[in-house]
C-alpha cells in the first residue's frame, strides 16, 4: 500500500494497532455511496475517461451487493474499509480501479463517511424518538385524570395527573429531538474534495458531489474539514443529554414497580426473574436503560478527550473517533426501544397511586392557598396556619380532611366550612389550571396540542 517509500513491512503489534476494520467496516454503505458520487463527479469534470468511471461505478455496486449478502472479511494489511473496498475493486477491474481515488484522500473520505453514518444515526434516533413521544401521548391521554402523589425530595409534595407526570417526558424528548435535529443541520457540509488537508489542483466540483450525498453544501475550509469531528460529538452530546432523560424515567419505573410504591406492574416481556427467589419480577430492562446512560456518557467523554488538543490538520488518534459514536448509538437505540415497549404495555394501578396521592398531607398547600384566597390571610400567615393545622392532624393520626371544622376553627377563626371543598386530592389537581398545569383540562390540551404537532391531528 504504501509504495516504495517503506523497505519492511509493519510489525505484528503495529499491523494490529493501526487497523480500524474491526469497527469501520461499520461505514461500508457510506463508503461505496461517497465512492459513487466522487467517480460521478470525476467523470463529468473529464478528470477521467467516462468509461472508466462506468466500470469503476459497476464494480462498487458489485461490491455493495457482496457486502450486503456475505459481510466482508477482514484483512488487517487492508488497514481500513476505504482500502478493502478499493482491493476489492482493484480484483473486479485491474488498475482502472487505482483512478478513483484520483483527488482525494482517506482523510477526506473517511470524515465523509463518518459524517454520513452520523447522518443516518440522527435520523434514526429522530425516528425512534416520535415513537417513543407517541406512546407517552396514548398514556397520558388515557391517564389525563388519573391522581398520583408528585414528589420533590421524593417526598409526598401535592397531587398531581399521572397523564401530567407522562407529559414531563414528553417534553424532555421533545427539547432531545430539537438537539439532534440541530446537530444534522449544523453538521450538514461535506468535506469530501477536501484531499488530505488543502484541497486539490485536480478541477473538482465539491458543490456537485455535496449536492448528490444531500449535503447543503461543501465545507469552507480543508484543514477543518479534515480534522473536524464536531459533529460527532454534537452526537454524542446529545445522545447522552437524552440518555439521562431516559434514564429518569426507568428509575422511576424502577422505583414505581417496587413494593412500597406499587404504582405500576411491569410487564413480563420487560422483566426477569430471580434464581432463588420465585417469587420475584425484576425490572431489569429499566435498570439496564438507567446503567446506559453511563456508558453513553463515558463514550461522550471518550471523544472529548481524544479531539482534545489535537494540532491541525488530522492525526491518527482520530481513527478512534467511530468507536464511542457506534457504541452509544447501539445503546440508545436499545434505551429507547426498551422505554417505548415499556410505556406501551406498563400496568398502571391508579387505586394506589390515589391511596398515597391522599397521604402525606397532599392538599396542604391547597389549603395556605383556601386561606390566602377566602380568609384574606397573607402567605406567610397562611403557611403558619397551615403548618399548625398539618402537625394537629400528624397527631391525630388522620388527614386533613379528617378534620372537623371546630378543630380547624380552634387555630384559626377565620377558617369556615368550605374549606373542605379544596381538600380532597381530585380538587387540588383540578384546581391547578394554569397554562402548563396538572388540571385534567390543561393536560389534554397538551396532548392535542402535541398531537398535532407530531402531525396526528389536523
């Protein structure tokens, strides 16, 4: 491969560190489609015979239909898929095959292919994502009124929709698609005619072969296009952004499937069971989601330092740009293909989340807000009074409700009998009607508006 400027070969422990077709070959499709493009191009600026290009495009796809139907077998001498395509070619043609990689280098190729794998990457996390959003939007909208303790400091803080809870999520895919979706833009250049790192004197046409591989257009500069690998981090930033959100809600699902909380039962396809212990459901789907998200994010940070302090233009510490990147992309498609089966089938048990939702003195913040709104009492007063009436009932061993009028009245006067309309749980979520609020009425409007967002409904 290397010509005549080597006398001896590479030795075995450099034959295996400098080769990247264990994981490359990853990028076979994106490497025959640039391939295409680049000999396409070539022809029409009459930088080869047009003969030759129709016999060079006829041998890769000869070879993209090999590869698609028996793999491709590695050879560690070949390095890399640019060189086991461009062997491959040469066996199928003979030395026309050596004019393909006329005007170009694998410097430029290989930031080509891996910006096209990028792009398909994004699209198919997009993909996954809509449906994930759509089967939170069928669970929501059947839960739209069903009441559920909502936590902070994982403690009981006040009622809310578990429709609403759902909808949470919703909206973190939500700002996850627009991060991706903002990555494909930025990233949407293409650095092949790039060459090896300043360009080329063969009359090339960049805007043509950008403009077959559906880039916007050529990158601007040669030496960045070489060494860039933004976009794959652009990724991977938002993969493991997404990777947390995802990981959130399989906590709660683990939390929520246990025995002190009983809100839901998992679904067999989604758990394991114990090797001693029959009597178990584990939610181990869920807990591998949530074990994920450390690894995307490891992977994250993988890149992060290999591009750190690289000098221009690219320097072979790149080539273990791509493992990170195919890592993470395998584990977030499987999060969230575990996260939508998950939603899609998960039992809910609105009797218990109600029973807790009851507990805990939920309403109390409904009743300092009774007692702003009726009794005239300033806040702070009101959170004083509040605050009385809660430790009463902790004593009596009863709810707020449990209370009689006299008993409220015995700390505050001002307190009258319809105070007991804002303390049962169904008030207090209903109550909460402001835009973005847990009101059954707000939460369907926020399932119809992101419906028709989705384009579900006119």
């Amino acid at each position: 491969m290397w010509g005549g400027r080597f006398a001896d070969g590479p030795s075995s422990v450099m034959r295996e560190i400098n080769a990247s077709i264990p994981f490359d070959k990853k990028l076979w499709r994106q490497d025959i489609r640039a391939s295409l493009a680049h000999v396409a191009m070539l022809a029409a600026q009459k930088i080869i015979e047009a003969e030759d290009a129709t016999q060079i495009i006829r041998g890769l796809n000869q070879i993209a239909q090999e590869f698609e139907a028996n793999g491709i077998t590695e050879n560690l001498d070949l390095e890399d898929i640019h060189m086991h395509v461009e062997a491959r070619l040469t066996e199928i043609l003979g030395p026309v095959a050596g004019r393909l990689h006329t005007a170009r280098s694998r410097n430029d190729q290989v930031a080509t292919d891996f910006k096209l794998w990028v792009r398909d990457a994004l699209d198919m996390v997009d993909a996954a994502l809509e449906e994930l959003q759509k089967a939170l939007l069928d669970r929501a909208e059947e839960h739209a009124d069903t009441v559920m303790p909502g936590f902070t400091h994982l403690q009981s803080a006040q009622p809310v929709s578990l429709g609403h809870h759902l909808m949470a999520y919703f909206e973190m895919i939500r700002r996850d698609r627009s991060r991706f979706a903002d990555a494909r833009t930025r990233m949407n250049e293409s650095p092949l005619g790039a060459a090896a790192l300043a360009g080329t004197g063969f009359t090339i046409d960049r805007g043509n072969t950008a403009q077959m591989l559906g880039f916007d257009g050529p990158t601007r500069n040669s030496l960045d296009s070489v060494s860039d690998r933004d976009f794959a981090l652009d990724y991977l930033m938002a993969a493991t952004q997404c990777s947390l959100h995802l990981s959130r809600l399989a906590e709660e699902f683990v939390i929520w499937a246990s025995q002190p909380f009983g809100f839901i039962s998992l679904p067999d396809s989604y758990s394991t069971g114990s090797s001693i212990m029959p009597q178990k459901r584990n939610p181990d789907a869920a807990e591998l989601v949530r074990g994920h998200s450390g690894r995307i994010a490891g992977a994250m940070q993988a890149l992060v330092m290999t591009m750190k302090g690289l000098p221009l233009a690219y320097s072979k510490d790149m080539q273990d740009d791509k493992p990170p990147v195919f890592e993470a992309h395998d584990l977030l498609g499987l999060s969230i293909a575990a996260m939508t089966g998950m939603i899609a089938e998960v039992e809910f048990r609105p009797a218990r989340m109600r029973e807790l939702a009851e507990s805990g003195f939920s309403t109390a913040t409904d009743f300092a807000d009774w007692l702003v709104r009726e009794a005239k009492l300033p806040f702070r007063e009101a959170h004083h009074v509040t605050g009385t009436v809660v430790a009463l009932a902790e004593k009596q061993n009863c709810g707020l409700s449990e209370l009689t009028l006299e008993q409220f009245q015995q700390i505050d006067a001002r307190i009258s009998e319809q105070v007991f309309d804002v303390l049962t749980v169904d008030a207090s979520v209903a109550s909460r009607s402001s835009y973005g609020g847990t009101a059954p009425i707000q939460v369907k409007a926020q399932i119809t508006s992101a419906r028709k967002v989705l384009g579900l409904e006119n």
